[in-house]
C-alpha cells in the first residue's frame, strides 16, 4: 500500500481529467458491463504513468473530437480487489500498469499496455488515445 500523501494527488489528477474512479469491484463492474464504450485506465505511482499515459490521456480528451461514454481509472496497486475485476474484463491480456482498455458492449475492442507507452512523449500517447477513440466511439 502506498501513503495517501503520494497517491491523493494522483486520484486528484485523474478526477480532473473527468475520469470516475472505482474502488469496489462493484463499480467496476457496472461501469464495464454497461453499453456503449467505455475507457477504463488502470493508473499507477510510476514515472511513465506520470510523464506519459496520464499526460496524454488528458489531451486525447481534450483535444479529441470522439470520446468514450464513460471513463473510469482503477488504481494499481492501491485499489487491489477493483483493479482485479477491471482487469478480469480483459483477462486475455497480461497484466499491465500502466496500461488502458476501451470496451464497447462490455467487449474489449482495444488496449494499450505499459510497453507501448514507456519511452514515448504524452502527444504521441494521446494520439493513440485519439486514434482508439476515433475508430470505436
């Protein structure tokens, strides 16, 4: 478990981003299942969470002309049991911290794992995002 000095400031980023969280397996459960799409971000403490996904998931839904009907983050590490049942909805991908899946109908239709977003820019991940978007919102 993380301390709360470090982990309250990075729930306030992704809230500001217009992300829900989800604790519970509950939530996560009725946010996954529901229709239409939805982008579930599985957040982290780590650097390319910090200088890369979260970056540029913030500008891929701002800059964006598509977005999800929902978005909802789980947070690794500190949220065990909801981070579990987010990723048991993609169980066919390993696990992956930071990483994001876009689920239409409760199907997922895309994923971005942690290799895919460590050494690149925040514009070049929100371009990814977009894309994603684009395509399956």
């Amino acid at each position: 478990m993380y301390p709360t000095e470090l982990t309250d400031p990075i729930r306030a980023e992704v809230k500001a981003m217009g992300l829900t969280e989800a604790t519970s397996p509950q939530q996560v459960d009725g946010a996954l299942t529901a229709p239409g799409t939805t982008l579930v971000f599985v957040n982290s403490v780590c650097g390319c969470a910090a200088g890369g996904a979260r970056p540029g998931l913030d500008r891929a839904l701002r800059e964006g002309t598509k977005r999800p009907d929902r978005c909802v983050t789980v947070f690794a590490g500190v949220d065990k049991e909801a981070t579990a049942a987010a990723r048991a909805h993609f169980a066919e991908y390993p696990p992956s911290s930071p990483s994001a899946a876009l689920l239409k109908d409760g199907e997922v239709v895309w994923m971005l794992h942690r290799h895919q977003i460590e050494g690149r820019q925040p514009q070049q991940i929100a371009d990814l995002f977009k894309q994603a978007f684009s395509t399956h919102c």
